[in-house]
C-alpha cells in the first residue's frame, strides 16, 4: 500500500478508537427491561456491566452533569465539595465508590441523611449522575471529564482542578471510610 | 416581459399569507416593516424598469459623440440615484426608530430560552401573586403593546414571530427586551431562529393574539390550579405523576409535583403543540411522547422513563385532561 | 522641544489624576468607623428592662440568653479587669462528638446541663464533685436522616430550664422536656417533617409557661413556623406560620405594623406568584426575646426560599422580618420586614435585645439589634417604628435604611441578575453577624458584637423543588472583606450610634459574647482562643487556647464552692466551620453555600474538638 494510504488508515484507527468516548446516544443504556439495583445491605455490590458503558462515555458524564444540578445535588455537596451532604471529590468514600456503590447511594439514598432518588430518576439518569460524581474525583480521564458548566460558575471546571487525589486531613477522624 | 409580471408578483405574495409568514400582516411592526418593503420593492421595480429601458434605448440608438453626448444625462442619473438611495435610507431609519420607540403601557411578558422549550412568564407589576408561568405558547392581546423580556438559560436562541415583528436574540446573561404590539386577531406559529444545538428546527410555539377580555379570562383561567383527576385512570395517573419521575422535573399547580426544571403542565392539554411544536396536541402523539421522548425528539432533556402500558394509559389519560 | 514639553506635561497630568483617585479612594472606602483602642467614658444611659430578668436565683444560668431581654450579662464581678489574667480551667469535660458546639451551658443550683450537638446528648454535670462527674445522660435518639437536611452543620444552640425542667430540641424536631433531676422524659411532642426537609437547630425559650420553638430549613423551601407547646403536658398551644393566608400567620385585629409596606390583606399570600409562598422559608431558627410587662415576644423569621430571587418577585411576607406577638395566643401585634424580597440570604433571625434607653433626649422601650444587612437596628418595641438604622459592618450591597418608610435601599450595581457573576456583594450571606449572639453591658452601655467582615461573588441558577434537597438556585463564593480580617469584635454605643471601639480578628467570629459586672467581656476565635477583653477599653486581658475552635456562647456562673466560673465549648463547626467538623474539602470555592472559600486556613488552624472548658481564678 503507498504510504499516504497507510497513514490514513492509522489516523482512522486512532480516532476510531476516540469515537466511543464522544458517542452520543441519548436514550442511554439501560432498556428498562434490564432490572435495577436492589441490594440495599452495605457489602459489596456484584458487579455490573452499565458502569463502563457510562463511565466511558463524556456525553453520560456530561448529561449526569446536568442532573447533578437539576436533582439539587450542589444544594448538599456543592460542587463537590460538600457543604451539607460530604464531598465527593476527595478519597474519602463513607459507602463505596465504584460505579455500582454511588448508584446505590443515589437509588436507594443512604442511613445519615441522603435522600433516596429511587422512584423520581429513572435509571439511566442515576447511572449517568453516579459517572459524573465520581468524574468529580478523577476516576474518570480527564478526556471524558466536562470542561464547563451548563451556566456560569463561580468556581473552576473540573478539568482544570488538581489531579492528585485529597484526603481532608483533620485528626480525629471518627467514622470508618470504605474505599 | 409581461410573462415575467405575474410570476415577480406571485413570488412577493409568497411570503404573505399563513401562521408563520413574514409581511402576514399580525403586528404593528410587522406591518411597518411590509409598509418599508413595499417601498423598496417598488422603488427597486422602477429602476430596474429604467435601467432596461435605458440599456435598450443605448443599444437601439447607438450614437457617436462618446462620453460628452451623455454627460449631463449621467450627471442627472447619478444625482437621481443619489437622491433615492438617501431617500431609502432615510425611510428605512424612520421605521427603525418607530419600532423602536413603542409605548409600554405595562404588560411584560418573561420569556426564557431552554434547550429546547421555551418558559414563559406573566407579570402584572405590583400584583406579584398575579404572576403567571406557563411553556411553549403566548396568548397575547390585539392592539396592545408588550414588553418581552428575553432571557436565556443556556446557549443563544431568538425569538421571532414571523407574522408579528422582527427577531431578537436570547443571549444568556442578558436580558434583552423587545416591545411588539399585535394588530389581528389570529394564531400564529413562531419559531426559534438562532441555531441552538440538536433540536433547534423543534423549538416553536404558538402565539394566540385574542381581544383583552378573551385575553384577561385566559390569564385568570391560568392562574387556577390543575383541574383534579375525575375518573379511576386519571387518578391513576395523577399518582404516578405527582410521585414518581414526572414530579421532579414538571410542575403542576396545585399537586405535589412542584418541579421547575421542565415545562410547567398545570394546563398542558390546553395546548395547540407537544414538545415545543413537536406534534400536535393530540392522543396519538401524546402516547409516543411519553412512551418514548428519545425517538420524537431525540436528544431533548426528558429521558425515557420506561412506563409500562397501564400506567402510559394511566399518565395520558391525566394530563389529557388538564386542560 | 515642543514634544518634550508635551511629554512631562502628560506625565504631570498623570501624576495628578493618580493622586486625586488615591484620595478619592481612601476616603470613600465604606461606612465602617473605627477608633483607636482607648477607654471609652461615656454615662451609662441604656439599660435593660426591669421585668426581664429570668425568675430564679442570680449566679446561675437557665437560659440561653441569660434573661429574657437576651443581655447576656451576668451580675457577678469576682472575675475583674485586675484579676482575669490569672483565670485557669477548673475542669473540662468532653461530650464524645465532634460536630460543631454551638450550646449555651446552662447552671442550676450546682448542676451543669448541657446539650450536643446530633446525637443530642444532654448531660447533667454534678459541680459539687471534683472534676464535675456526670450525673445522669439522656440520649434522645433523633432520626439519623436528619442530617442531611441540616444546612449548617448538625448543631444544637442550647436548652432553657424552668421550673425543674429542662426543655430541650433534637435535629428532628422533637420537643422534649426533662426532669432536670433524675433525667428522665416528661414529655415529647414532634413539631418538624424532616422528609421536608425541616429540622430544628435553636434554643427553645420557655416563657410564661409555654415552651417556643421555631424550625429550621429556609435552605430547603420549608415553611417557617413558631410553635408554642404548653410547658406541663407539651401539647401544641398555638403554631404562628411565617407565610401564607392571614389566619395561619395569627394575623387578626390586633395587628398594627408601624409601615405601609406591611399593610394588607393576606400579603403572606398575595406578596408571592403562585403558591410560592408554601415553600417560602421565613423559618425561626435564631433568637427569641420576651417582654414580660407587655407580655409580648419578639423574634425575626429566616431569608425566603429559594435563594434565587428572580424565583420569587414579591415582597414575600413575612421572612426576612421581626415580629412582635402575644406570648398567650400567638397573635401577632406588629411586624417589620427588615430585607423585603431578599437577595442574599440575609436572615433577621439575629438576637433582639431589649432596652429602655434614650432616643433623641427621650427615654424609649427599644429593641436594639444587629441585622444580617449589616445594620444595627433600634426598633421602638411598642410599635415595631426603626428609631435607627446605622452600619456596623462594610456594606456594599444597600446604601441605607429609609426611615421614613422603613424600606431597606438595594444597591443596583450589586443585585444578582441570572447568567452573571456579580462580584463584591458585602456582606456575604452570612451577614454582617450571623446568629452568634452580642451582649450588653449596662454599666458601660455597650453592645459587644461579635461579627464578620466577608463579602462575596454570587451566580444564580435555575432551582428546582424537590422536597427533602436543598431549594437553593445560587452558587457563591466567600472572601475576606476590605482590610483582609475575616472577624470583627465590634463594642457598640447604641445611644451615640457608633462603634466605641473594634477588635479585628483574622477568623470570622462565630462565637457569642458574655458581659460582666466585672467589666469584662468573654468571647472566642475560630481558632481555639478564647478571650477577655477589658469593657471599656477593648484591650486584651487575657487568653487561652482551647483544643478546637469556639462557635459556643459563653456563660458564667457562681459555682458551689462561692468561685466564679465562665464556661464555653470549645468544638468547631456550625457553618462556618463544617469545613473542618465535616472533613469537607477546601478545594471547591463554592462549598458550603460559599463559605469553604473563606476559610481555606481553618483545617490548618483547628482540629475537630468538643469540649467543655469551666475557668476560675484560683483559690
């Protein structure tokens, strides 16, 4: 093959590979068909296979986003940083923080004071609000990451924010934290 | 030449008639802005007649002698020109500042662009309980000029009805305001005209202009709490939404769902359109909205809820009658 | 040459315009006086009324507020300018949480009670025996949810005693009332929805046999309430709404509001859109103040819900108000809306302090009360008329109080528009001073201010209701005011209208403040110091270092052993400190409604605590 060819091919390859982190699918996964998470006892979820379809994805981060302000969420955690509800943007993880833990957290709401979503989001919204929440503490590429808020903002995006993860660093800590 | 006449004439009447035509003759500036096109469509038609002519007669009467033969001739052409197009100008400032210069005797309408609905506001100043919110109409009453402030949430949108005046953007972070006074009675369809994203060609609605009486009864039929649920279905649906999802995001006076993100629903069957212009208000398209928002609208900001039968039978049959 | 002569001329020019505006800026810098710390001379003229003192014996403490005039002055004069240098902690007690400690202890006889903040603990602290040993623990066990729909940290601001009760409030809104010597439960009646969003964080009053207690949640679109319990059996007498229909506000004949703007039908209604009003705020989370002789009560209603204003066009009665009612039926005698149709979240709730002092060379039954706006208000208490409005804190936001028609003048330049960071708003939502009470001293005639000096950065958003999250709509962001001191301690002349003197303090103050006969004021820093300031003159005397942060009021009392004590917890937290009791992260400038910005130090400068501190002279 002449070489213009060949780096055409590979230049498509690449971005081909970008594509899945940009697709945007607006019904979202899942189909309602698929069941919800039920578990309600604080113990390891089983894994799910969504989480990596929303995580991976900017347009869900983005869209969670959206919901992370519509569903009143900076009320309690601000942008992340607490304030009534903890932050979200630290190490610090009260009842997990894999994709399948914050969905719980959001879904069926939590013993010290989270409200549960449940029955008032439907699931791909809790899905794409729990990608969001955690694109809030880097475990989500920056790639994925929404640069800007929907409206003005008097804080940073989250892009620009320190990358390197934070522990609220106060002795005397009481509670158990749950990586 | 003649031939041509009729078809000039057919393609200015084009834009005259129907729900969503400039020059259709809805509003005072609208009818302005015809008066000032009928100006320069006629002061237009006559020059091009006199430059053909004058071509014609150059070609047929061709003549030695040069520049010096029709230098006076020039010199009166240019002037001629001159004149006219100060003239156009002048005429063109003048309808400018006569738009602008409406009178505002105290009704303001609030309106504020969504991705891709529009919010819109009734305030009665010093009466703030008379506040009226509704989503994707305007009722507007003849003869009587209003202030539209416009705002937006997200990105650029404008507002244009095409029948009534000209447009004026929505830019967030500014309030802009536009005075338009409507002059026939009539329903109009007005469109958003700033490209916003996805669903911009889906971001319409209806503009009902009506006498003040009809208009003040409408008001004040607004201002009323949703209707409550009648029949074993709707009161079905009545708990779904005043409970579940739909209460999140919608509002609906008078119940529990209190939501102010979405278009409010409190009298949403009273509506000529679903979506913003998306569909007509009817059952049909009121079941494929709600069974799937994605596929009517793709990309809007009302996710998929994933209603079984009964309860799609259960929420349309409710907000059918919310009228 | 002729550019020469050009060039030095423009810079001259330059060099004029420069000095000119440098003048022009240091004297049009904003409304604060300040003077130098030097004693303070002036006659005594305001004192606080006779009848409101709290029936019982002196020495102790059974109220929050001291009396029922809410002075916070104590008679006992052991403790003097001379010998408060010499004060050292007699004994310390730790409740075992760590949120913030808001509490007033409370003394009775030789029993200590105090109350911590969720779980609600009440312990009841025997003072005969060395080291205070505990002398019986009640835990209420309040609803673990009502965390998190607590704005401002999950704290509690004390209990009232009366009678051989103690009356106390958990975070979820249960009322009850314990026997102040055995501990156990008399009576508990429920008076808040937590699902709502609705908790409640005040000291309840017990006056005239019934307890008052008002809710908390202007933050999550609650309808603010008053609630008065009967003091025997705890069923509810009265409940006096802050919005809505006349007839839920205990609005009847009776009522005279001293302005037109409070005049009219309904305005709880009619001053909203739509049923705004059922979400509206105007809770009562703050201070109560009791007139005995006029048998009335006075007490200011929260901010509106939601924050954003654009929301809500309206006056929307009646939050943002002091109202003046009947203790006996709850009917209400006058009202004035300090901050109609607010636009910062600047509550009225602060405390009303009563006084009998001289107003233009006549002798009136006043209300002298540091506002959120930043103003110090002298109120006619018989009428509800502002006799004076003058600031005491840097204001940008207003530019005055018009007296005439009582109504608060916004600023346009700094009023939140939405899709626009507008910048410089002060004060910030926090006010001038925020709930942590002043005191007064009637033999110097002042009013120590423990207050604030931030101002803000304020973007609106579009809110939305959902019932048990937050109803907000605004994103801010805190800072230091003019000066770069985030604290102020401010001694107040109320007849002269002026500052006496100022104490700036690098950390906003969040604690209250105690007078005494010694002329000696107690407050604490953010920090963990807790100070005695010489009444007069404002000068340090002495200071201490406690373990955490202080946002308590300090107290004072006689102990058994005929010594003076002071006591204050020491335990960061409330609002302003939820950054630290929380463990929430400093990195989001728009965290805690605003206010991590502010205080980005504070993790440094404090660690969580919860303490009780007693100090004596020694023996």
């Amino acid at each position: 093959m002449p070489s213009p060819c060949r780096a055409s091919l590979l230049i498509v390859a690449l971005l081909a590979g970008g594509c899945d982190q940009m697709r945007n699918d607006p019904r979202g996964h899942p189909l309602p068909e698929t069941p919800p998470l039920v578990s309600t006892v604080l113990s390891p979820v089983r894994a799910d296979p969504r989480a990596a379809d929303y995580q991976n994805n900017a347009f869900q981060v983005s869209n969670g986003q959206l919901y992370y302000h519509w569903m009143n969420c900076t009320g309690c955690h601000s942008e992340g940083g607490g304030g009534i509800g903890p932050s979200l943007m630290d190490v610090n993880w009260r009842y997990g923080s894999t994709m399948e833990d914050v969905v719980q957290s959001i879904s069926n709401g939590r013993p010290n004071g989270m409200p549960a979503f449940g029955g008032k989001m439907t699931a791909a919204q809790i899905w794409q609000t729990a990608a969001y929440v955690r694109s809030l503490s880097q475990h989500v590429p920056q790639s994925i990451r929404s640069g800007r808020s929907e409206g003005l903002s008097v804080g940073e995006p989250s892009t620009l924010r320190d990358p390197h993860p934070y522990r609220a660093v106060t002795p005397k800590q009481d509670e158990a934290t749950v990586k | 030449m003649r031939r041509l006449a009729p078809l000039v004439a057919l393609l200015a009447l084009g834009g005259c008639h129907g729900q969503q035509a400039v020059l259709g003759g809805g509003g005072r500036d609208d009818a302005l802005f015809g008066g000032l096109w009928q100006i320069f469509l006629i002061v237009t038609i006559v020059f091009y007649l006199v430059v053909l002519a004058g071509l014609t007669w150059a070609v047929l009467r061709r003549r030695e002698g040069g520049e010096a033969v029709v230098r006076t001739t020039f010199y009166i052409w240019v002037g001629v020109v001159s004149l006219t197009l100060v003239g156009l100008s002048i005429a063109s400032w003048l309808v400018d500042r006569t738009m602008n210069r409406a009178a505002h005797t105290g009704l303001t309408v609030e309106i504020t662009a969504h991705q891709w609905w529009w919010d819109v506001r009734y305030i009665s100043p010093g009466h703030p309980d008379q506040t009226l919110r509704t989503s994707n109409e305007l009722h507007l009453p003849v003869g009587v000029p209003v202030q539209v402030i416009l705002n937006s949430a997200d990105v650029i949108h404008s507002f244009w009805i095409p029948n009534i005046s000209g447009k004026q953007d929505l830019i967030p972070g500014r309030n802009n305001d536009i005075v338009i006074t409507p002059t026939r009675v009539g329903i109009y369809r007005s469109q958003c005209a700033e490209y916003c994203g996805l669903q911009h060609a889906h971001m319409a609605f209806d503009v009902t202009i009506e006498p003040l009486a009809t208009f003040q009864q409408w008001w004040g039929d607004g201002l009323l709490p949703a209707r409550a649920p009648a029949t074993p279905e709707q009161k079905a649906g009545y708990a779904y939404v005043t409970t579940r999802e739909c209460a999140t995001c919608h509002n609906i006076s008078g119940t529990p769902a209190t939501g102010k993100v979405a278009p409010d629903l409190t009298h949403f069957a009273s509506r000529a359109t679903i979506g913003a212009g998306t569909f007509p208000m009817n059952r049909g398209h009121l079941y494929a909205w709600l069974a799937d928002p994605q596929r009517a609208k793709p990309g809007n900001k009302m996710p998929e809820i994933g209603l079984e039968p009964d309860q799609l039978h259960a929420v349309a049959a409710y907000l059918e009658s919310l009228k | 040459m002729a550019r020469n002569r050009l060039a030095w001329g423009l810079l001259a020019a330059l060099v004029i315009i420069v000095a000119v505006a440098a003048v022009i800026a240091i004297i049009g810098r904003g409304d604060r006086a300040t003077q130098p710390l030097t004693a303070y001379t002036a006659p005594a003229l305001a004192k606080m009324p006779a009848a409101a003192s709290v029936p019982g014996v002196p020495g102790e403490w059974h109220i929050p507020a001291g009396d029922y005039a809410s002075t916070r002055y104590s008679d006992l004069s052991q403790i003097t300018t001379q010998n408060v240098g010499q004060l050292k902690p007699a004994f310390t007690f730790d409740t075992g949480f760590l949120k913030g400690h808001e509490a007033a202890p409370l003394i009775v006889g030789s029993t200590m009670y105090l109350i911590t903040p969720y779980p609600n603990v009440v312990y009841a602290l025997d003072l005969t025996k060395p080291g205070a040993a505990v002398k019986w623990r009640f835990d209420p066990k309040p609803d673990p949810k009502s965390q998190g729909v607590a704005c401002c940290d999950v704290v509690s601001r004390g209990m009232s005693y009366d009678n051989g009760r103690l009356f106390m409030v958990t975070l979820d809104g249960q009322v009850i009332a314990l026997d102040a010597n055995s501990g156990a439960q008399v009576w508990r009646t429920p008076i808040a929805d937590i699902s709502k969003g609705e908790t409640v964080t005040m000291a309840p009053l017990v006056a005239a046999g019934k307890v008052l207690v008002g809710d908390a949640g202007g933050e999550f679109g609650v309808r603010g309430s008053l609630t008065a319990l009967d003091e025997g059996s705890g069923k509810i007498v009265w409940r006096a709404y802050s919005t809505g229909p006349d007839k839920d506000v205990l609005i009847g004949p009776n009522f005279h509001p001293y302005y037109a703007q409070d005049r009219g039908k309904d305005l709880g209604v009619t001053s909203w859109p739509g049923e705004a009003w059922k979400q509206g705020g105007g809770t009562v989370w703050g201070w109560i103040s009791y007139d005995p002789e006029l048998r009335t009560i006075y007490y200011g209603t929260s901010n509106p819900g939601p924050w954003n204003p654009e929301q809500r066009p309206g006056d929307n009665k009646w939050t943002a108000g002091v109202f003046a009612r009947d203790i006996d039926t709850g009917q209400a005698k006058w009202f004035y809306q300090s901050n109609p149709h607010d636009l910062y979240d600047h509550d009225d709730i602060n405390e009303l302090i009563l006084l009998d002092m001289p107003v233009d060379g006549k002798m009136r039954k006043v209300i002298v009360h540091p506002g959120r706006t930043g103003y110090m208000y002298v109120l006619d208490r018989l009428t509800g008329q502002v006799l004076s409005a003058d600031p005491y804190s840097y204001i940008t936001a207003y530019t005055g109080v018009d007296l005439k028609t009582g109504r608060l003048q916004h600023n346009p330049a700094k009023e939140p528009v939405s899709g626009r960071v507008v910048r410089g708003i002060c004060p910030a939502p926090p006010g001038g001073k925020d709930w942590n009470p002043s005191a007064f001293s009637p033999r110097t005639g002042l009013v120590y201010v423990p207050h604030l000096n931030l101002c803000n950065d304020n973007a609106l958003s579009q809110p939305n209701y959902i019932p048990g999250t937050a109803y907000l709509g605004v994103e801010a962001k805190m800072y230091a005011g003019p000066g770069g001191n985030r604290g102020v301690l401010t001694a107040w002349d109320p007849v002269r209208r002026k500052a006496a003197f100022e104490i700036k303090e690098d950390l906003p103050l969040w604690s209250g403040a105690l007078a005494t006969a010694g002329d000696v004021v107690f407050y604490g820093t953010l920090d963990g110091w807790f100070k005695a300031i010489d009444a007069r003159s404002g000068k340090l005397l002495w200071k201490f270092k406690t373990e955490s942060g202080i946002v308590g009021q300090p107290v004072t009392y006689r102990g058994p052993d005929g010594r003076q004590y002071v006591a204050i917890f020491s335990g960061v937290g409330g609002w302003v400190g939820g950054l630290v009791s929380n463990g929430f992260d400093h990195r989001d400038p728009t965290g805690g409604l605003g206010i991590f910005n502010a205080v980005q130090d504070l993790p440094k400068k404090s660690p969580r605590g919860g303490r009780l501190y007693a100090f004596a002279l020694p023996r």
